[in-house]
C-alpha cells in the first residue's frame, strides 16, 4: 500500500499485521478519491474502522486540513501512528482507540465537525446506514458533507435514507462503494414534521422511549 498523490504521494504505507484488517486497495482507493475530489481545499475528515489509517491519511495528502482516525483495535492504532509519522501527517491528526458506537458519541461531545466521513466497517457487520444516521442525529456533519461507505458487493444500501442521498456508486469485483451527501435542510425538516408529531406515514408518534444507544 502507498499513498496515491498529494504531499505524501508514494509514501509506503505500513498494513495491519494478521487477517483481521482488509486495507483498501490503492487501486480502489484511486477511484474513490477521483470521485470525491480528487483533491481537497480544507476540510475536516473522519475515518472509522480506521485499520491502517489508509484512508484518512490519503484525504490528508490530498488537501483536508485534520482527519479523525478510530479503530477499537490497539495494533491498528499502532500502525495509524506509524504511517501518520511516514508520511509526516502526523500534526494534522488525532488518533483515538474506540468502538465506532462510543467514538461518535465522544466526538459529538467535543463539537465535532466533518466534511467527509469513510466509513469501512468489516464485511460482516451491515450497519452502515444505521452509523450514518446516528452521525446525523448526533450533529456531526456540515452541510453537504460526503460519506464514503464501502462494503461486500453482494450487499445492498438504499439509495436514499433520512437527510443521505446516494450520489455515485462503483462495484470493483467483492468492493462496492457508495458515495451519499448528507442534506442538513432533509434533516431539519424531517425534525419539523417530527416536532408536530406526524411521522413520513402521518402517524402521530407517542412519547415512547428513546432506544437510541
């Protein structure tokens, strides 16, 4: 693995050791930043399920001002580390060992604010949506902010959920990548119709519990 381009272009980056960690290929890494980018002017990044940090340190190569970097796995925090002081990113970054669940929370506490959000959690677990939503509701994502999801193939998300909307999609053999923009005005007016207590459905919503974690 290497950075792609930017100011840490053909930096080697260092791979989570053991089977545990799928890095992003560089190849795909390439489609996705041409993308959303393929560079930067400014912007705050986050990169969860971090692993080798690969993704979050391309963004910083290419132009984000700080990037965000959480895994609950200590050896992938070690490894973050490292290529962040290879690649000399390592002043642009915070690094922080957690669950995705907690660290959002966290985050939401300090104020953070993202522009762009990858998320690569392992193949098995299909809540992508569910993380998406929940960084809504916990503000942490400007206007427009864009959200890489990146998941097995052969699984598929809605095209549209709450305030995201799928803007592009790619398939690259067992790697699908959908790219959504997150709309703050959905979101504020579906707090509206919620705040009136009629539902998408019009069903008038009870004062029930919060299930949220």
């Amino acid at each position: 693995m290497r950075v792609v381009s930017g100011s840490a272009k053909g930096r080697p980056l260092k791979a989570v050791p053991g089977t545990g960690t799928r890095p992003t290929t560089d190849k795909v890494k390439e489609a996705l930043f041409s993308m959303i980018g393929p560079y930067f002017d400014g912007g705050v990044a986050l990169d969860l399920f971090a692993g080798s940090g690969g993704l979050g340190i391309e963004a910083l190569s290419r132009g984000m001002d700080k990037a965000v970097f959480i895994d609950m796995e200590s050896k992938s925090i070690e490894v973050i580390k490292e290529n962040l002081r290879k690649t000399g990113l390592e002043g642009q970054a915070e690094v922080f060992r957690n669950d995705a669940g907690r660290a959002l929370k966290a985050l939401a506490k300090r104020g953070a604010l993202f522009d762009a959000v990858f998320l690569d959690p392992p193949y098995r677990l299909k809540h992508g949506d569910e993380l998406m939503s929940r960084m809504a509701e916990l503000d942490l994502l400007r206007s427009e902010a864009i959200i890489v999801l990146e998941y097995e193939s052969g699984h598929a998300y809605p095209e549209s959920f709450g305030p995201f909307e799928q803007v592009k999609k790619a398939v690259y053999g067992e790697t699908a990548l959908s790219i959504y923009q997150f709309a703050a005005d959905a979101l504020s007016d579906a707090e509206e119709h919620t705040e009136a207590g009629v539902t998408k459905s019009g069903i008038t919503e009870s004062d029930g519990e919060d299930h949220h974690d």
